[in-house]
C-alpha cells in the first residue's frame, strides 16, 4: 500500500500537471470558514412528539415558507436565498437528526473527517454555482481520480486483478489488453474497432446496446456489466440506454472522473457549509427527529404561506394508493483499519470492484482526502477508516431507477403535483431525478430566480434537462 494519500507532483488530490492545469480552483478560495469551533446542533432540536407550539418564540412566527426534509442542498438553498434578498421566514423540518441530508459529513474519534453517506465530490461547469457556494465555506482544489480492480481477460473467476483508472484511458486498455496504445489517435482507433452498433440499425434502446456501441464487448463485460448489475440489480439491458450512453471514452491519458472546470471540496467539511448558510441566520429556525408526515396527520404543522417539499413525491401521495416508485439504496460497511502498511488501506480514495465475484461496489477510504483535520496532514493517526459499499432495494432512497415503467409513473405523480396548491417540489427525491450538486444548486437558484420575477417557486426547466448526474460511481 502507499505511504501517503493519492496525490500527483502538484499536490494531496491533485491530478498530474496537465491535467490539474486544467481545473480552475488552483488554491485555498472563498469566504472564511466562520465557524472555528467544532459543528454544533441547530438552535431547536427536539423530539418527534413535541409539538410545534411548546416553544412560541420560534413557532408562533408562522413562517413564510415550510421546507419539509429541507436541510439538505435544495431547501438550505431556498431558505438562504429568501431569507437573504426578500426576509422570508422559513422553518425547516428534517426526520433526521443532523443538518445537511447526504452531504453531512463529520469527524471520527479517531480524527478522520468522513461522510456519513457515502463520498460527495463537488463539480461543476456553472460559475453562478461557483460563486454561491464560496459565500459559505473556504474551498480547497480536489481532483477525484478513481480506480478499478478489475479481472484480467481470460483469468477465470477468482483470477489475476489489476488496478487500473476508471474511467478507461490509455492506461486501462494498454494493461488490460495489452492493446499497445501510445497516443490519442491510436486510442481513437482502438475504439472504434471495439465498437458494435446495435443490430436493429437503429439507436440503441437500452443500456447494453449503449455500452456496446460506447466501448465494445470486452471493456463491457470486465467493467460495465456486472457493475451496473450490482448497482442497478438490472443487467444493462433492462435499463434505459441513457444510464449507459454517458459512458467517457477517454482516448487521452486524463484520469480525472469529472471534466469540470471547477473541482474542489470545503475546507472544513459539507456540514460547515451547511452551518454558515443557516444556523446564524434568525429567520431560519430547524427542526430536527421531526416527522413531516406526523404532523401533517395531526394538523399540528405551523400555519405557512408556501410548503417547499424535497421528499419522496410518491411518499407525499402515498393516501391515493398508486404504486411506488423504484429506487436503489446503498448500505454502508465501516471498518477501522488499525495499522495498515504505509499508513493506507488502498492506493486511491475510492476503489471501484466491477467484477460479479465481489458482493460490494467499492470502498472508500477517507484518509485520501486533502480537507482532513490536521492530525491527518501531519500523519499522527496510523489507521484508516474506510466503508464497502453495497447497493440494495431497501433503505433510504438515493437513486432514481430509470427505465420506461418508473418514467411513466413518475409522469403520473407529477401531474399531480403541478396541480397542488401551495407546494413546491424540488430536489432529486420530489423530481424522481438524480441531481448532482451543483444540479441540486443552481434549481433551486433558478426556482428562486422565478419566485422573485413571477412570485411563483416554479422550476425553470424540466429535470431531464439539466442533463444526467453522475449516478452511482
């Protein structure tokens, strides 16, 4: 295993020179992290059963806007922006009991500073994202490069494995099939003779005849294949083709995960952001361990001019009986590696296991990442915390499962939902959308930016148009 965490000449989490080049973030920007001390809890945190009127400084305020499951990107969003350009009041509702939904992240005993679901990498093309984000955290460079332990072609089962970037570059063909590629040109040839139209003629309809017709049958079937099967618990061909037809056809040596022209992680952790946005902001007040469902039932939700629901939409019209939509959730295996040579469990932050004999998709070790406390940096903890991560059908929901029949359903709750007075569904559970974060961001920006033009917290675009998130990596 390394001696350090995965790094380049240029730095901790930084690509080789060519490529790091081309990310802007080249240092330490945005605002200073407000908050020196460590994170605490929102100013109101209770029990489910306490009803809103126990504590009637905050609640007789009877709040602009309810964001129901909103501490996450797109009610904070909402709430910052109203708050800070019109002096709206909102109280916002989460079930769980911490702020900042799938992005929070906090600090080990151990020192290790970690993500409680999984690994979040920020990115994006949108400048306006950008400079919102850095109002509310310091922002180091970070670029996310991951590897693959992959069977070797023809070893068989339980056969040699090599370590190779994901997604496929030079590098991967030339070691996996000793394809002798030198150059971007030759890259292109090579895939093109991999390459399988679909037979029909036509464009491909599902996610097999995508990959096939991206990268060919052998990158499929030793990447691809058995990895979206684990993923999805669909084979490819019982997938939309979209899930495979954004698949990278590096023909280049960059290794990087994501092309963005901005790539970096907060300095202090997603959770601190999340703080500075709200927790000092008076016309915000949390509520925490708080059931959204609960209260409604009761009638016992406060009185509100606007409800800004970021759940389940199948959940919200759960009374009318109509099947639920499909999701995919992940389950988390934690172990403490106590002292792993050199330091590290593995060579790279997240390891993908494409490979059918392998029950998890990959691990992630946390150690790898440059925003760790400084204990990290200085090398005084000698284990690592990692998590293998494994997809399943139960849990929380984190991803949309598309194909034709969830599609058409969704088309039915949203119908219903455009019709709904008084609600607003955003974000990637109410939009049966997988919104990557600066996705998650800049709809709610815009829903802002219709709010203050119309007067209406409206979408200004379809989902499907903000193009697919990154999904499951």
């Amino acid at each position: 295993m390394p001696a350090g965490p995965f790094a380049s000449s240029v730095g901790v989490g930084r690509a080789e020179p060519e490529w790091a080049a081309l990310n802007k973030v080249t240092g330490v920007c945005g605002d200073f992290a407000r908050r020196i001390s460590p994170p605490r809890v929102p100013r109101v945190q209770s029990s489910p059963s306490t009803p809103f009127n126990s504590t009637p400084d905050v609640y007789e305020l009877h709040p602009d806007i309810i964001a129901s499951y909103g501490t996450a990107l797109s009610g904070a969003v909402l709430a910052e922006r109203c708050s800070a350009e019109l002096g709206m009041t909102s109280v916002i509702i989460d079930k769980r009991d911490h702020i900042g939904g799938n992005c929070y992240d906090y600090v080990t005993e151990d020192g290790i500073r970690a993500s409680k679901y999984g690994a979040h990498l920020f990115h994006t093309q949108h400048a306006r994202v950008w400079e919102y984000v850095q109002r509310f955290s310091e922002w180091i460079p970070f670029d996310h490069r991951v590897k693959g332990r992959v069977p070797v072609p023809g070893a068989g089962p339980a056969g040699d494995k090599k370590l190779v970037p994901i997604p496929p570059t030079q590098e991967t063909v030339n070691a996996l099939f000793d394809a002798g590629v030198r150059d971007e040109d030759a890259m292109a040839r090579w895939y093109e003779s991999e390459r399988v139209a679909p037979a029909h003629g036509g464009e491909p309809a599902n996610g097999e005849e995508a990959a096939l017709s991206r990268v060919g049958p052998r990158l499929y079937e030793v990447i691809f294949k058995h990895y979206t099967k684990k993923q999805w618990d669909k084979y490819p061909e019982e997938l939309d083709a979209s899930v495979l037809m954004r698949l990278p056809c590096r023909t280049s040596t960059d290794d990087r995960y994501f092309g963005d022209a901005w790539q970096a992680l907060p300095a202090r952790g997603y959770t601190r952001l999340f703080e500075n946005m709200l927790l000092d902001d008076p016309n915000v007040t949390i509520r925490l361990d708080c059931d959204f469902f609960a209260h409604r039932e009761k009638g016992t939700l406060p009185k509100h001019k606007l409800l800004v629901y970021t759940g389940q939409i199948d959940s919200y019209y759960a009374a009318l009986g109509m099947p639920k939509l499909e999701y995919r959730s992940l389950r988390f295996e934690e172990e403490f590696v106590d002292a792993p040579d050199g330091g590290f469990f593995q060579e790279a932050m997240v390891v993908n296991y494409p490979s059918a004999d392998v029950p998890f998709t990959r691990v992630v070790e946390y150690k790898h990442t440059p925003n760790q406390p400084n204990k990290i940096k200085k090398g005084a903890v000698r284990g690592s915390l990692i998590a293998r991560e494994y997809s399943c059908a139960d849990g929380e929901p984190y991803y949309p499962v598309p194909n034709p029949e969830n599609r058409a359903l969704y088309e039915k709750y949203a119908a219903l939902a455009a019709k709904e007075p008084g609600v607003a569904f955003v974000g990637r559970l109410a939009s049966y959308k997988y919104f990557n974060m600066d996705q998650a961001i800049l709809n709610a920006l815009e829903m802002f930016d219709n709010l203050k033009e119309t007067g209406t917290l409206a979408p200004k675009r379809r989902p499907e148009d903000f193009g697919p998130g990154d999904g499951p990596k």
